[in-house]
C-alpha cells in the first residue's frame, strides 16, 4: 500500500507541476512574442514547446528577432518553472501543515497505549 501511494503521489505531482509549467509558458511566451514576426506555424510551434520555440528562433533569417524569440522562450520556461516550484512548495507547505497535526495524534495514542500496557506490566508483576 506505501508503494502504491507513493507511485500514485509522484505520478501526480509530476502530472499537475508539468501542467502549472506548461500553462504558465504557453501564457507567457504568448504574450511577449505577440508583436513578433512570426509565422502562424513558427508561432503555433513556439507556443507548444521549449525545444521548438528554440528551434524555430535558430532557423529565423533576421538574427535580432531569432535573439528575441530565443530569449521569450528562455524567460518564459523559466517563469512557468518558478511558478511550478511554488505550487510544489505550496504542496509542501500544506503536507508539513497536515503532519503536524496528524501525527502527533497519532503519537499521544500510540504513548497512551504503552503507558497501559507499561502499568498492566506493573500490576503483573505486583502480582507475581
């Protein structure tokens, strides 16, 4: 069962901080390239990845906007991958939160029991 929960928590994690950075970058790149002399393919391929944003900006005639496009699609993975690491830390945050109190309930029950079992062990032997 931890394995279980383990592998559906990093399946998840890695689904929804991919999502946050995707969403993030696509917004981003969009919005600092909407002036530039893009083709609607050029432009369709630098919003759907990194790799091809850096691609098509390599294969651009003019060497100031291949730059600028490069740039945009650096600046704007770098600023979906902050915004995923805050939502990862934010996840974080919120676990730690639950932790602490969660576990320490756990705890006082646990120290109860042996504290039974510690005085029935005493009386046992009072016994004896």
């Amino acid at each position: 069962m931890n394995d279980t929960t383990r592998e559906v928590g990093g399946t998840l994690g890695v689904a929804v901080l991919g999502s946050v950075l995707a969403s993030s970058y696509a917004r981003d790149v969009h919005h600092a390239l909407a002036g530039a002399p893009l083709s609607g393919a050029a432009r369709s391929a630098v919003d759907s990845s990194v790799t091809a944003g850096v691609d098509t900006a390599a294969h651009l005639p003019d060497r100031a906007s291949a730059t600028a496009v490069a740039d945009a699609v650096k600046d704007s993975f770098m600023s979906g991958f902050h915004t995923a690491s805050w939502v990862a830390a934010a996840a974080c945050l919120v676990a730690a939160v639950v932790v602490v109190f969660v576990l320490p309930a756990r705890a006082q029950q646990r120290t109860s029991s042996s504290a039974h079992d510690d005085e029935r062990s005493v009386f046992e032997t009072a016994r004896s």
